[in-house]
C-alpha cells in the first residue's frame, strides 16, 4: 500500500499563507510530485525492480518523455504520472531547474535499495537530495540566491529529514525494513537495528536516538540565521517559524519514545511555536534592517 504519510504528517508548512500568493501553486505542485515519488519508495508491495522503474518513468515525464512510453509504463501510473506533468508544467512557468525534482528521484532511488545507513556522513548525504531540494526549490521560486540562505537553508531541511526518520524510526523498520539511525552509532551505544522492532526503545538504542539528536540541534543552530538572509518578509516569517517547530519537536523526541508511537507537536504547540517562530524571526529581521529590501 501507499505510503500513509500526508500533510497532516509534514513538519512544515505545505504552501501557507505566508507563501506569497502567486506562488502557490508551483509550491504545490513540486509538494504533489515529490509526495507521489515518496509514494512509490516507500510502497511496500513493490518490488525494489518495480519502483525504480516506476521512478524512472517518473523522471521521464518530468522532463517530457513520456509520450512515447506506451505500455513500457509501468501500470496504474496515471495519478502519479501527472504529478510529473504539472510540475513540469510548472517549471516551464517559473523557469526553476528540474534538477531539485531530479535530485529528489535519486534519494527515492536510494530508498528502493538501500535499506541501511552507515554513519552521519552517509545520511547528510542522502539529505542533500532527499530534503536540501525542498529548501532549494521555494529559494529558487522567491528569487533568493543567496549563499548564505541556501546553506542555512540546507540545514533547516536536513534537520527536518532527520527529526521525521526520528518520529518514523519504528514504522520504517517494521513495514519497510529500512533504518536512517546511522549503524556505526548503533554499534558503538551496544544497540542492534532489531531493536526498532521493539515497542519501546531500551537504553542503548535510546542512546544511538540521543545522539542523533544532538547532530540534529547542530544542524538547527546553523539554520538560525536563515531569517535573517532572505530578503521576503513573508519566507523570512517562514522560516522562523519552521526553525521554532524543529527546535519545539527535537525537544519533544528528547522527552518521548517513537517506538511506543509517532511523536508531534500537537495543535496548541505547533500554533504556539509558529507564532514564536514568526515574531523572532521579524524581530531578528528589523535588527539588522537596512542590509536588504524586503519583497513579498
């Protein structure tokens, strides 16, 4: 079946009302191509051969090729298929490059092969095509090049995948047989991958967890500065308020157990840390005002 994961699973804002208006749609149609791909890998009635070749057709309708695939598509593709058609679509409108999308079908790709993870390094870099596409993409749609935002904003995304395989580490491992944790951290707190089939985690692989969220707050402090170097008002407000739902959910996992069930921020403390996030990241804005004009 399908990947369960929807909105109500995301721990950012899906095309909010702080994106500004016009680019809305574009935001949601890179949301539905890259949901539809994320789909396809973590389906776990298909075979690793049937998803990368469902991968691939995906790619090939993202960059126009797929009128001639006939019955080489792989089948019960159509929903999916369009996803890739309006995101190209949408590429065509806004001139942002196709490769974020492709870089997203390369980590799917990893995904469908790779059920393991050997170390930090290994993970950042599966987070640079799986999760840096994401940030680069609404960066590349607000006009906003700057270096600086994009390593914070890599950061911020990377520090997002993590906390999500954090929140999924028990359901990934039971449903699909896939571990995020890195192994050479599992060996070395005496925790063993079984371990996530557990319905609660002992100590050594609370450990390996803890650890992963120490690395994680490090990618969250270098994030902070995002706000600050975006030039739109509306994405710096953003930001913030994804930078304070991270720092409020890394907290949140530090205090509860993902294996005895899911861990987020419930209504009251997700609405409590966009409002915190928001006026921070406004308040950090009018300090050092004058170095950029905002747009919306």
């Amino acid at each position: 079946m399908p990947s369960a994961k929807g909105r109500g699973d995301e721990n950012f804002p899906v095309a909010s009302w702080l994106t500004p208006r016009r680019l809305r749609p574009h935001v949601v149609a890179f949301y539905g191509f890259a949901r539809a791909t994320d789909d396809i890998a973590d389906d776990p009635a298909l075979a690793p051969a049937d998803k990368l070749a469902r991968l691939d057709a995906m790619g090939r309708a993202l960059d126009g090729e797929d009128e001639n695939l006939g019955a080489a598509a792989p089948p019960a593709m159509d929903g999916a298929l369009g996803t890739a058609r309006d995101l190209r679509a949408s590429l065509v409108v806004t001139g942002v490059t196709a490769r974020h999308a492709h870089d997203l079908l390369a980590a799917f790709r990893r995904d469908a092969v790779t059920p393991r993870t050997a170390d930090w390094d290994a993970l950042m870099a599966y987070c640079a095509l799986s999760a840096a596409p994401v940030g680069r993409m609404l960066l590349d749609l607000a006009g906003e090049g700057d270096g600086r935002a994009r390593k914070a904003s890599d950061a911020l995304c990377a520090a997002l995948q993590v906390l999500n395989h954090l929140q999924d580490c028990g359901a990934d491992f039971r449903r699909l047989g896939r571990v995020y944790l890195p192994a050479d951290w599992l060996a070395a707190e005496g925790a063993d991958v079984a371990d996530l089939a557990a319905d609660r985690a002992g100590p050594a692989l609370r450990r390996a967890i803890d650890r992963a969220l120490d690395a994680t707050e490090g990618l969250i402090a270098r994030a902070r500065p995002l706000p600050r170097h975006l030039a739109g008002a509306r994405f710096a407000a953003e930001s913030g308020a994804i930078i304070a739902i991270a720092e409020r959910l890394a907290a949140r996992l530090r205090r509860a157990d993902p294996l005895a069930g899911r861990v987020r921020l419930g209504p009251p403390a997700t609405a409590w840390a966009v409002l915190t996030g928001i006026s921070g990241a406004l308040l950090a804005r009018a300090a050092g005002a004058g170095r950029n004009p905002q747009k919306e």
